[in-house]
C-alpha cells in the first residue's frame, strides 16, 4: 500500500490561483503540478482566504 501523497497549503493555493486567476482549466493544473485526481476535484472548491481592508 502506497503512502497518501501530502500537499500543502501553499501548493493548494498556487492550484487554486492557476485556476481562478490565470483562467487555466482543473485538468491543465492537475497534469503540470502532477496533483491527484482527488486534489484536482477540491481545487474547484478551495477559495482564496479573505483579506480585510
């Protein structure tokens, strides 16, 4: 049995900004940062944390 691959904050927040900001699709960010297919669904649902002004 394999080891559940980690990613962290950082990792899922460039996906994230690839996605919403860059107008990249899910499969694109996926395949180039080599994401699971797993993360590639919560990419979609992730947001960027809110900052106050």
């Amino acid at each position: 049995m394999t080891a559940k691959k980690q990613y962290t904050k950082e990792l899922k927040l460039d996906a994230v900004g690839l996605v919403l900001d860059q107008g990249h699709t899910t499969s694109e960010v996926s395949r180039s940062l080599e994401i699971s297919v797993n993360q590639h669904a919560k990419i979609t649902t992730y947001q960027h944390p809110k900052v106050s002004s």
